[in-house]
C-alpha cells in the first residue's frame, strides 16, 4: 500500500511542480517584460471569456484525476482483506494496550509477521487517539465508545515507528512505540514464548462468569438470541429495522442492551457498562466472532501463504 | 475626477486624526476610520503575543527532546498560539483593520451603516482579549486551538471554559463587523457606483462578511455546548455520557472551515487592489474575479468534513467531502489566473505593495495545491495530523492572509496617515520574509510527510536537522516582521507627506485627502466610471521625498 | 454645515431617513439569520441524538408537561399578535395604544417565563435535572407497550431540553428588557408614524424568538403522543 501512496504523491507533486513553475515563470517573465518604463502606457484588456472556462475546466479535470485516484487508494486503505488476523489495540492515555488473538499482550509495541495481513480493531479508554504508522501510511483515529478498524500488511522485517496522532493531553507526543515485523519462523518463536490464552477462550470464560450463558443458551431457546453465527449477519430488530452484527453492534449489545432489541425478544438484558473492562469487552467480542463459520480472525500462522522472496529496498506495505 | 484643492505636498489642516485629541475622542469613537486604528494597534498586539508563542514553540523543536519547558508548558503555548492566531489575529486583520477604514470610502458613503456597532465590535474585542489575556496568565489552555472532546469536556484540567467564553465573545465582534458590512455595502453605495463597478477587495469583503455572518454563530453554539458539558457535566459530546465526540468535530469545522475563508478572502481582495494599481490596468477578468470571491464563500460551507477523513467518519461520507473539497479549488485557480493575465500588456512597478502582491501568488498557488493534496483521500490519511498539515496551513495563512495584509497596509499608509514609509527598509523586509517563510516552512512539508506528527513536544532524533532549518527560518522571519513596525511608526514623524494619491491609484478612496477628513468627502462622489479606470488616470511616480 | 429640517432620528452619516430605514431593516433582518444559525446547531445536535436514540427521547419527551408547554405555546402566539398592533399603532402615531401593547407583550413573556419556572421546578422535584442528581426510570409508552430506556440516552435528552429551552428563555429575558426599554422611550414620545424603526424591528426579533418556541414545542413536547 505504501508504495500505492507514494506513487500517487509523486503524481501531485510533479503536477503541483508544474503548476507552481508555470505560475512563477510567467508571473516573473511578465513583470520584468512589462516593467514601468516611460513613453509605454498598459494596455487595458478586458478579460476573456474562453480562457475563463478554459482554466476552470482544465484545473477541474486535472484534479478529478487526483480525487479518483485518491478514492480508490483510500477505498483500499479502509477495506481490510477478508482473511486478515485481527489485532485488538486499546488506547488509553497515554499508551497503546495490543492483544493478540492468540492472547499474547503488548505494551506500545506490536509484533507481525511478514507476508500476513493484519486488521487493527481499536478503542480508547478516555479520549480520541490516532494509530499512526508512518512506514506503513496507515492512520485512523481511535475513538472512546466504539470501535474504528484499519488494516496493513508489512512485507519487510523491522521496526518500525508507532506514533499517537491526535493530541490527546500531557504525553501525547510520548505516547509512541514500534511495529515490530519479523520472519514468519522468528514470529512463531516469540508468540510461543509468553503465556497466553487465546482471545476467544477468555471470552468464552466472560461468558460463562458473567452470566451470559443464563440467557443466551445454545441447546434450547432462552431468554436471549442463540449467538452461534450470529456474528456479521444481518439481524432484524423488534422496530424493523435490520442490522449487520458487526463488531460495534456486539460491543453495544453488551453495553446499552435497550439500545437495539432483536425481534421477537423481550427487553430484559441487564447492561454490564462499567462491569467489564474494554480488554474484557474486546474477549467478549472474539469469542463471539468465534461462534460463526468460518473461523475468522484466528491464529492467522496456519492460514499463511509461502513465505515471499526477498523484498526490494524500499518498504512494500499492500 | 474631483481634485483636491489641498496641495499635493501637504497634508490638510483638519483631518480625522487630529479632529479630537482627546482620549475619550478615541475610545467613543464613532468613526470607522478610527476605529480601524483602534484594531490596528490591538490587532498586531495580539500578533506579536501569538508570535512570541510561535518562537518558544521553535525554540522548543530545535531539539528532539523536550527540554525547554514542560510538555504541559508547550501544551498550552501551541495551543494559545493557534487561539491567538487564528480568533484574535487572522479572523480580523484585514476585515476590521483595513476593511473599516476603506469600506466607506470606497463606496463614496460617509462611514458605515452601523457605526456605534462597529464601535461595540471592538470593544467585544478588547473584552475577548482581556478575558483570554486572563485565561492565559490563570494558567493557560491547553486542548490545542481545535478543543476536541472528550478531552475538552472531560480531559483537559485547564481553563477551557474561559477561553471558550473569550472566543465567543469575539465571535460576536466578528458577526456584527460583518453584519455592518453588507447592510453598507447594498445601502450606502455612492449614486452610480453599481455593483459591477465595485472594487474586488468590496466584493471580497462582501463575501467575507456572508461567511461571518452565516458561520460564526455555529462555532458560537459549539462553545456553549462544550462549556455546558464541561460545567454541569451533561452529556452531549462525551460517550461516558451517551454522547458523540464526532458530532462535536462536525459542528466545529462547519464553522472552522469556512472560517479560513474568512482569513484569505479579504486579503486576496487586496491582491487585486495592488495588482491593478501597479499594473495599472483593470483587473483581467473582473467579473469572474468578483463573483469568485462569492463561490469561495458557498462552496466553502461544503466542505467542513475533509478535516475528519480519518476521524471515523463513513467511507462514502469521506469521498463526497473529498470531491466536494476540489470544487473550492476552482474558484481561487481562477484567481490566480487572472492576477497573472493582468500583467501582460501591464506597465509594472515594483513598489513593496506589489512585491508583497507577487509573494502572495507564489505562496498562496503552493498552499493551495498541497491543500489539493490533501483533499485527496488517499494521500491524506498518511499526512493528516502531521507538520504537512501545519505547513499546508501556514502557507495559505501566512504566506497567503499576512502577506496580502502586509502588501495593503503599506499600499494605504499614505491614506491612513498621510505620511510614506521609507521605500527601501520596506523592500528588505518584504525580502526577508519571502526568505524566512519558506525555510520556516517548506521543510515542514517533508517533516510532514516522513510522519512528525503535530503537536510534538518531542521528536525522535532523526527529525532534527528539519526542525533545525525550520527554527533558522524563523529568525529570519521576526526579523523581517519586526522592520515594519520600526519603519512604519517611524514614518508617523518623520516619513514624507503623502499627497491624496500618490500612487495615482483609481478608487473612491484615493480622491479624498490624505489622512481623510472625518466624514470622508467634501461632497458626495456620483460615479460614471467603472473600477479601475486605469486607461483614464496618468501614471505617477512615488514623490520624491519633500522637506518638511 | 447647515441643517435642513429633519427627524432629529436622522444619523449624519445617512443621506436620508429611507436610506436609514431601509439600514436598519436589512441590519435586523440579517442579526435574525444569526439566531437561525446558533440555534440551528442544537437543533442539529437534537436531530442526530433523537435519531438515535428514538425511545429515550420519547419517553422523556413524555414525561414533559404537555400542558404547560401548550400554555405557553398560546401565551407567545398571542405575544406576537400584541406586537404586531403595537407596530400598527406606532405607525399610526397612537402613543398611548402602542405603549399599551408594548406593556403587554412584556407582560406575555413574563407569564412565559413563570411557567418555564415552573415547569423547571417540576424538572426537578422528579429528578430529572441532568448531572449528579439525575434519576430515569420511566419508559417509553408506546401505545401500551412499556419500552425501558438507557437512563443515560434519557439524561442526553433532558440535558438537549435545558439548553435549548434555556438558550430561547434567555433570548425571550433580553426581548422582554428590549420591550421595556422602548416602552420607556414611547411614552416618552420618541416614536412617531415618520419614525417607528425601533418598533418594527424589535417585532422582527420577537417574531423570530416565537417561531423559534414554535419549532421546540412539537420537537421536545410532542415525541410520540398519542391519545
């Protein structure tokens, strides 16, 4: 992806470029053929109507180019590939909490693999950040209350600068770390050196403790919908409207319950805000992703495609 | 063409300026005249505070690691240096100051439609300072110009509300200045002065004052929301208490945006004035000029969410913005096109007026192909919130706002206070800040784009020589702001008497004595002519410096 | 400089009292368009939550006075019947009758205010004054059907109530003083059928304050009523 944007940013440079010299020439060449000098009076020129419409039409068609251009990378920097691990981060002020779906955890450093595509499913526990990875030319803003996605996939080993871009207070500009992506082989090293329970299992856990599985039963019907392939179907509400089940749709089903009531059921879930934590909120969620075929988001190793030759210099981020 | 029975070398005994000495004469002022002075005196205080700030925070950035101040400290001085600059120096600049004093006078009316309005609008003025003076020296604030929540409402332990309450206030001196405008402006025309022989810079204000008028008012609401949230706690923008930090952003920059349309209008109305004049020809393309001003205004309230591309918006929602955001690059194209046809065939002085005018073209064509840039998607997502942005933003506000004001107030000095300044300190600093801006700033757009995010109070290591670069040009840069404060008060004394019209300048304005008397004309003009009637005024030289 | 006879209302800086007139009206007219914006923003910010959150903001809605809104909704239409006579009578150079219904009006955005006392007062007896004290427990009566609501979306309801009744009490206090002052300076005969400006435009001012409750009425008052 990088790439993607590199190219395109050299396209409006050198047609910036151009237009900016094409002004600066002609404005310079101009002023010094018409300097002041005695005996030559300007000559009044009303305008043209023909070159009006010629430079609003031409800069229009140019800059077209630009914004479609623009769109279809941006529409590729926001639709993350369907098979992408996925990677919880929360933020708070001011670091950055990741965990793995494996359930490894990490403080302000993220470890990828090369080659694998890696979806960022992300909170804030206080105030707006923004998850910044210049090599990479991701950003997204990660915002308290919901969940903001971006996605990246790093082809080279390395380290690589995690920044926060959205000024979030005292240490804003501390609140930094790094991508780490290494070799396949070197990866599954260091995910299996830490304890960890996958993501799901503590979910499934939650689940159970907290006393989800009272209602939300998977042999009878209970008082609450059977979950099992819920997860990013559509889902019709007791007022009519549809909804996909989607992360942000899970995430406030557990927190402001009355909000969307599903049709046929009675509103009588308890909300659990300020019960669960956002990390035990973001298990709470994989394990129900974890409920619909196929597998998404889990331990993305076996579904790896062969390891790439090696990469040219430059960074290659797709 | 009345002709003033006033001697070309001296200046009339009973002006506007010494008809009253009196301090209350000043402070109750009814006249736009004085009134414009009373701003321009605040006015650059406010800019050299908001000055001083930019240097601490250049001072700061000459090393990666945060050890001039406390990272609270360089919170609060980006912060107060975006307020400053943006409420208290850029929105009114070049409206209040020079549109005040020459509104009436080029239209042929006698002051304004409102005038103990206009007077009330400085005052709201002062109010807003001092309360934000107040605000500052209590212990600051520190949640970055843009006061985004929840770190506005619930984050942030400084004094938000009273800055908010101080930016409001000066809303208000803002809205009425506009207010005051368009009522002047479709009223008090002189008899035959239609509105396609109005000068550009009325029809810039003109436009400029629908902006005022229609935008302020939401960032008005925007405070008051916050400052409600933030006092009472209720929840209107903060998720803990069911609101939306997004909406928050919407409302903000459906004024914001428009606001720096605001900032650039008038000053590109003075570009035209100082094109024409040392061109002397009419403006190439007069009409689509004029009406470009108005659809930088319409388009301008279009495009508010291109600041909130990676904010959470939807992904349709962004695409429509992006397009959208292109559409106001048309019309300021077409500007710049015209300002360069001028001079062809044109008979071309290089006076400082001028030479701030082709600083403002160069400059303001980069800032605005960069906002080009980041109007689109895909670019943007990587360089928002970095120093491209900031750089992006300097260069159309300072290489664009500063330099046309700059380029107005020498141009109408000899009008404002009958007296030149000397040519050739003026040109030196117009050269020094043409240099010092661009080494202040091109090198942020590189910073930018090698990911320095904005307000950074540290740095790694490998963004030095950049900033390093960056802070020189700064230097150079107060330098060249500070000549024209020195040369200029010294021109009061001790500068040439101008005559009515030393530039042998068309407009209303320059037919009345140089300072003009309080009521501005003898008698009121009746005008058969159109706007730059170039063709029918004989060139002038500058005069020669005359003994006193 | 000599002085034709003249209004002694007439500015200096005028060329005449039409062209003073015709200032002065596009002026308020455009101050009005202000109004729209500012208060156009909470309205906005009403129409995003009440969007989404369609069952707390009816059952917070229900649990307003709908009969003191209505009273005041009566109290204000015929406020501006009374300034549009006093307007007529300014221009018919009847003094007395204008202050008359200059007074009135006062007197019609007095009874206003008083019952947005106590309509806050009843706010908060039943808790429903947002922050510390806030206390929900109502639901969402649809037609029989007892829907709970998130307290939370409810406070968000009556925090929007507040500030949108307030804000407009606020500007109904400043008309209210702006009619006094006139009153004042009609008795004092400043007005006449040659120079009535002042009246006129203050209606304007008034006119708009009114539509503006016309508008909050339904949005806040009348979510989801049925009978």
């Amino acid at each position: 992806m990088a790439s993607q944007v590199d190219a395109l940013y050299i396209y409006l440079l050198l047609v910036s470029g151009v237009m900016t010299a094409l002004i600066f020439v002609a404005i310079t060449v101009l002023a010094i053929k018409y300097r002041r000098v005695p005996g030559r009076d300007a000559q009044p020129i009303e305008g043209s109507t023909l070159l009006e419409i010629a430079w609003s039409i031409i800069p229009l068609f140019v800059m077209m180019t630009f914004f479609i251009w623009g769109a279809v990378i941006y529409f590729k920097e926001r639709t993350p590939p369907a098979d992408s691990t996925e990677v919880y981060v929360v933020a708070k002020q001011w670091m950055w909490k990741i965990e793995h779906m494996e359930g490894q955890r990490e403080i302000n450093e993220l470890h990828v693999p090369t080659g694998q595509n890696i979806k960022l499913i992300m909170t804030s526990q206080d105030v707006i950040h923004s998850f910044f990875v210049p090599a990479f030319r991701i950003k997204q803003d990660v915002l308290p209350g919901r969940y903001t996605t971006a996605w990246f996939k790093a082809t080279k080993p390395g380290r690589y600068h995690l920044f926060c871009a959205e000024y979030c207070g005292t240490q804003h500009s501390g609140m930094g770390g790094d991508i780490v992506v290494m070799e396949p082989q070197d990866y599954a090293q260091w995910m299996a050196g830490g304890p960890s329970a996958p993501l799901q299992d503590t979910g499934k856990q939650l689940f159970t403790s907290l006393g989800c599985a009272t209602c939300h039963r998977f042999d009878v019907q209970g008082r609450g919908p059977n979950l099992t392939g819920v997860y990013s179907k559509p889902v019709l509400l007791e007022d009519g409207r549809m909804v996909i089940a989607d992360e942000n749709y899970v995430r406030e089903s557990i927190l402001n319950p009355t909000a969307k009531i599903v049709n046929g059921f009675k509103p009588v879930m308890p909300t659990f805000q300020g019960i669960v934590s956002d990390e035990q909120l973001n298990a709470l969620v994989a394990y129900v992703k974890s409920l619909s075929q196929p597998p998404t988001g889990t331990a993305g190793l076996q579904n790896q495609p062969a390891a790439s030759p090696a990469q040219p210099q430059n960074m290659q981020v797709q | 063409m009345a002709s003033t029975a006033i001697p070309a070398n001296q200046a009339p005994k009973l002006n506007y300026l010494n008809n009253g000495h009196s301090l209350k004469s000043w402070l109750l002022t009814t006249d736009h005249k004085r009134i414009a002075l009373l701003y321009l005196i605040s006015v650059t205080v406010f800019f050299f505070l908001g000055g001083f700030f930019a240097m601490l925070i250049r001072l700061e950035l000459l090393t990666p690691q945060g050890d001039l101040m406390q990272a609270d400290t360089y919170n609060k001085v980006f912060t107060m240096h975006g307020m400053i600059m943006v409420f208290f120096f850029l929105i009114p600049v070049v409206p209040a100051i020079l549109g005040n004093f020459l509104v009436p006078l080029m239209i042929g009316a006698k002051d304004l439609a409102f005038p103990r309005i206009n007077l009330l609008s400085w005052y709201l003025y002062i109010i807003a300072g001092t309360l934000f003076l107040h605000c500052m020296l209590t212990g600051g604030v520190d949640t970055g110009w843009t006061f985004y929540t929840p770190y506005s409402t619930a984050g942030s332990n400084t004094n938000v509300v009273e800055a908010g309450l101080a930016v409001f206030i000066a809303g208000f001196s803002s809205i009425f200045t506009g207010l005051n405008f368009i009522v002047t402006v479709h009223r008090m025309r002189a008899p035959g002065l239609t509105w396609d022989r109005l000068p550009l810079f009325i029809w810039a204000n003109y436009a400029t004052s629908l902006i005022m008028v229609l935008g302020t008012p939401v960032i008005a609401i925007t405070i008051v929301l916050v400052a409600v949230e933030r006092l009472f706690h209720l929840g209107i923008f903060d998720p803990r208490l069911g609101g939306d930090p997004l909406l928050f952003q919407h409302l903000f920059w459906f004024y914001s945006h428009p606001a720096v349309y605001i900032m650039i209008l008038p000053s590109m109305g003075v570009v035209s004035e100082l094109i024409a004049c040392f061109a002397r020809k009419r403006i190439f393309g007069y009409k689509f000029v004029a009406l470009s001003s108005i659809a930088i205004a319409v388009f301008g309230f279009l495009v508010w969410a291109h600041h909130m591309f990676v904010a959470g918006i939807s992904l349709y929602a962004a695409m429509v913005f992006s397009f959208l955001s292109f559409s106001v690059g048309v019309p300021s194209a077409v500007k710049v096109f015209n300002w360069t046809a001028t001079l062809y065939k044109g008979s071309i002085s290089y006076a400082t007026p001028m030479l701030y005018a082709f600083g403002f073209i160069g400059l303001f064509t980069i800032g605005g192909l960069t906002g080009l840039m980041l109007a689109t998607i895909g670019i943007d997502v990587h360089v928002t919130d970095t120093y491209f942005v900031v750089a992006h933003f300097h260069y159309v506000m300072v290489g664009g706002v500063l330099m046309g004001y700059l380029g107005g107030l020498h141009f109408w000095w000899p009008k404002i206070s009958g007296r030149m300044y000397p040519e050739g300190w003026a040109k030196l600093s117009a050269l020094l800040v043409f240099v010092g801006f661009n080494l202040t700033f091109f090198p942020q757009f590189i910073l930018g784009y090698v990911g320095m995010p904005r307000r950074y109070w540290q740095y790694p290591p490998e963004f030095q020589v950049l900033n390093v670069l960056s802070t020189a040009g700064a230097s150079v840069l107060a330098v060249g702001y500070l000549l024209p404060m020195i040369y200029l008060l010294w021109s009061l004394r001790y500068g040439p008497i101008a005559g009515a019209n030393p530039w042998g300048a068309a407009g209303l304005e320059w037919q009345t004595t140089s300072p003009p008397p309080t009521f501005n004309f003898d008698e009121t003009p009746v005008v058969t002519w159109e706007a730059y009637n170039y063709d029918e005024i004989p060139p002038k030289e500058v005069e020669a410096p005359v003994a006193r | 400089m000599e002085h034709e006879a003249h209004n002694p209302a007439l500015l200096h800086h005028f060329a005449d009292a039409q062209q003073q007139k015709n200032a002065a009206s596009l002026g308020m007219w455009l101050f009005l368009v202000t109004e729209i914006m500012f208060f156009g923003g909470m309205f906005c910010a009403y129409l995003v939550y009440r969007l989404a959150h369609f069952n707390a903001f009816a059952a917070g809605s229900q649990q307003l006075s709908i009969w003191m809104g209505a009273t005041n909704t009566a109290v204000l239409i015929v406020s501006s019947v009374t300034v549009v006579l006093a307007v007529k009578a300014a221009e018919a150079g009847r003094r007395k009758v204008l202050v008359g219904y200059l007074v009135v009006t006062v007197l019609l955005g007095m009874t206003f205010l008083t019952v947005k006392g106590f309509e806050y007062r009843e706010k908060f007896e039943k808790h429903h004054v947002p922050g510390a004290t806030f206390k929900f427990t109502n639901t969402f009566d649809d037609n029989g059907k007892q829907i709970p609501v998130n307290p939370k979306e409810a406070e968000l309801f009556f925090s929007l109530y507040f500030v949108m009744t307030g804000m407009h009490a606020l500007h109904m206090i400043i008309g209210c003083g702006l009619f006094s002052v006139l009153a004042v300076f009609a008795w004092k005969g400043h007005y006449s059928p040659g120079y009535f400006t002042p009246i006129e435009n203050a209606g304007l001012y008034w006119h708009l304050v009114d539509i503006i409750w016309i508008y909050l009425f339904p949005l806040l008052y009348l979510i989801s009523r049925h009978s």
